[in-house]
C-alpha cells in the first residue's frame, strides 16, 4: 500500500467520524398532538384540522430556520390523534400518547373540557400540554395545572368581551347560554362578573354538551316570551349552531335581537345555521398583516386543497395552530442556550413559561404565575355569511353536499379590545345586525 493510499484511508475515516460524531449528537425533540378534527355527532372541525396542519408547516420552517441548531422537531403521525373536542375518554388518549417513549410535550389540547383532563394527565408524565384554544379559566391556575401553558388569553378576556359588548349595543339584561363542562361554567362565571360590573341583570342557561335541539328550543322561547333580547352564547361550536337554529326557529333572528358568541361558526355549518347566524358578533385574537401570515394562508390551502379566503375566520385558528408550534421550539432554545442536556419535559416546563416571541398571531409571552398568554388583543368579528352571498342559500345547501371545499364564511371586523388601554371601540357604520339591518342611533349605550 502506497503512501498516497495511507493518507487517503485516514482522511476519509476522519472525515466519516465527524460525520457520524455530528449525527451522534443532532437530537429529534418528539412532541404529540391531540386535535379536534371532528366532532363527536360527526360534524368535521375544519378549524382544528386547519390548525393540525399549519402546525406541521410551523415544524418544516422551524427545522429550516435553525433555531435549534443540527436538533430537529418532529411530530410523527402515530402521534397525532384526533379526539374529536371530546371530554369522555381525552385523558385516555392522552395517557396512551405520554407514555411513548421519548415524548417531549404535547401540543393541540383546543376544547377546554378535554384540555383540563389532558394537562392532570401531563402532570402525572410531567410532560407539558401547550393549547391554542382552550381558554376555559380554571386551566390559568399553575398550581392546580403545573404542566400547562396556552398561547390564548383566558375567560376572564375572551368572554367577558362578549358582556362588553352587549352593554355597547344598549342591553340592560343578557342571557347567558352555557355548557356545564370546565369551559362553559368558567366562562359563564367571568361573563355574570362582567355583567356585574357593567351593572346589567343577569339570565342564565346552563346545560351538557350535545344537548338536544327541542330542550334548547324550550329554554331559548321562554325567554323570548320574557322579552331578553340579548343573548351571550359560551359553547362548542355544535351547541352553538344549535342556538342559531332554535333562534331562526323562534323568529329571532331579527333586528329586535343581538348574539354574542365565545365560537365562529365555520364553513362545515350546515348553511340553515349560517343564514340564521347573520349579523351574530364573535371575538378572535387580533392578527397582523404581512407576508408571512400570507405565506401560511398560501401553503395551508395548498395542504387541505382549498383556496382560503383572507376573511376566512378558520384561518384564524391555524394562525394559532401554527404559533403553538412554536411555543415548543423557542422553549427548547431557551433550554438549550442554559446548557441543558438530556432535555425532558419537566426540564422544558420553566423554559415553557418564559418564552417571549413575535408568533404570526402578535407576540406571545406567559404572564408571571399564570398559564396564560400575557396580552392578546381581540378583533370582535360580524358574521356576513358566507364569501358568495348573492348565490343564494339553495346554492350553499347543494355545494355543501356536492362540493364543500367551495365555500367560506366571512366574519367582518367591526371592533377591537385593545389589551393595553382596556378599551373596547366598534365601527358602527360596518355593522350588520340579525335580519340586516344597522344599529339604531338610540339603541346604543350613552
């Protein structure tokens, strides 16, 4: 063997060591989702699958960006389980997806009912649940959810909006229609808090999810015939349609009447409920314009085979889904940045808490012993119907059976609370109220 040969032996030995040295120490950061993909009456969750994708894009540009270095995240399939907004049964899935080896943290967990369960359950793997829309007001307290954080704001924000802006439209009594479960109670408590507050009289509603049409049509008449005219509505988005439906049923749907509600309404409605929904208000976090909120809408149509519509509120919920992401991979650079080695997800839990980033949905920091995001301005959307309106509701019936992937329904942005000021500001000339009609000058608050 020849000199040459030597050297050429040694140099590609070397360099294969410091290839296989440099895969030795890359690292794959394996989290699990739960999303609500569909309900459990079968209707699809558009938002949530909206969000499960725009989360696997947020993985692909963190992986790209280098934030974590030659480390990768990785959210595997076999990971992913759609639990259909379910309570019963959640902490279940959650214990078969906490057990796997190597899991990191869990992100998804967007009903509140189920998330309450699945964070006991990431408390007992310590393992960290991130959620991007379970906002019910229990989940906010660190001591009894100690492996939970959320990039949304709680109840206390969120549904008390609602109240705020009943009082704005001139009401004196509201009704609050609620779910018993973690969610619908917390934010029933924080919206009659409100109203306290506001001093308006106080009617409320309270039942399980999935309820019944002909018991929600029961209690929506009898306060008809007491003569409430506005009507906060604290419920999954089923129990939510469900209100619309026995509202149209009863003739309130009318300009006589004002809706205000914790969930939009989405595409994978049947239209009856849409049409009936018309001119209904409903908050979301306020998001920024730009091109990398573009991008996302670009590549998540391209994803679930669909042109999205600017204005599509669903979009609005893989904006959230995509900023949960990452929460996860900011926490873990924190991590890494402090030296931590064999990071777990009880070492990544403190690191969860400090976070501070600028997400597509505005910037995202956990306030100090909450679990909550610190400040989250809110757009308070008007339901129009759906992109199309002058195609008629026997054209939206038959594409939803024919070709639901056509449609979308627009909220307008007609108000923000800003989280700074504590101020609440409508723009009464973009209103549409119930029956299409605008707000009469004396029936707003002096």
């Amino acid at each position: 063997m020849t000199h040459k040969h030597i050297q050429t032996i040694v140099f590609t030995t070397c360099t294969l060591c410091l290839m296989f040295a440099g895969q030795a120490f890359a690292r794959d950061y394996n989290i699990a989702g739960m999303f609500s993909l569909s309900y459990s009456n079968g209707l699809k969750a558009d938002w949530g699958n909206y969000a499960l994708q725009s989360a696997k894009i947020a993985i692909e540009d963190i992986n790209k960006s280098g934030i974590l270095g030659e480390d990768t995240l990785v959210m595997k399939d076999e990971n992913i389980t759609d639990y259909r907004c379910r309570i019963q049964g959640s902490d279940v899935i959650a214990e078969k997806l906490f057990k796997k080896k190597d899991i990191l943290a869990l992100i998804g967990a967007d009903c509140s009912g189920p998330a309450v369960k699945i964070a006991r359950v990431g408390e007992k793997y310590k393992i960290p649940t991130i959620s991007y829309g379970a906002n019910a007001e229990s989940l906010s307290s660190v001591k009894d959810f100690p492996y939970f954080i959320r990039v949304v704001s709680p109840s206390s924000v969120i549904d008390t909006s609602l109240v705020r802006s009943a009082k704005v439209f001139g009401a004196e009594k509201i009704s609050i229609f609620h779910t018993t479960d973690a969610w619908g109670k917390g934010g029933m408590e924080a919206a009659s808090e409100e109203a306290h507050k506001q001093g308006l009289e106080i009617d409320t509603c309270g039942y399980s999810r999935n309820t019944n049409f002909f018991n929600v049509l029961t209690w929506l008449g009898q306060r008809k015939a007491a003569g409430i005219k506005h009507f906060v509505i604290i419920m999954p988005v089923p129990d939510t349609y469900t209100v619309y439906m026995a509202a149209k049923t009863l003739g309130m749907v009318s300009t006589d009447y004002y809706y205000y509600s914790s969930e939009m309404l989405s595409a994978d409605n049947p239209p009856k409920g849409i049409y009936a929904a018309i001119g209904s208000f409903a908050p979301k976090a306020r998001m920024p314009e730009g091109d990398k909120i573009n991008k996302l809408r670009m590549q998540l149509g391209k994803n679930v085979g669909k042109k999205i519509d600017p204005n599509d509120v669903t979009f609005y919920w893989g904006v959230m889904g995509y900023d949960n992401a990452w929460a996860v991979a900011h926490a873990i650079k924190l991590a890494k940045d402090d030296g931590v080695t064999e990071l777990t997800g009880e070492k990544l839990m403190p690191y969860l808490r400090k976070i501070n980033y600028n997400g597509l949905g505005g910037n995202i920091t956990i306030r100090p012993e909450t679990n909550d995001r610190a400040s989250m301005d809110l757009d308070i959307m008007n339901l129009r119907g759906y992109a199309d309106p002058e195609n008629g509701y026997f054209n939206h019936w038959l594409r939803k059976i024919t070709d639901p992937s056509s449609l979308n329904i627009v909220y307008k942005p007609v108000g923000v609370l800003d989280s700074k000021s504590d101020t609440l500001k409508f723009n009464m000339n973009e209103i549409i109220l119930p029956g299409g009609e605008k707000p009469c000058e004396e029936c707003l608050e002096k």
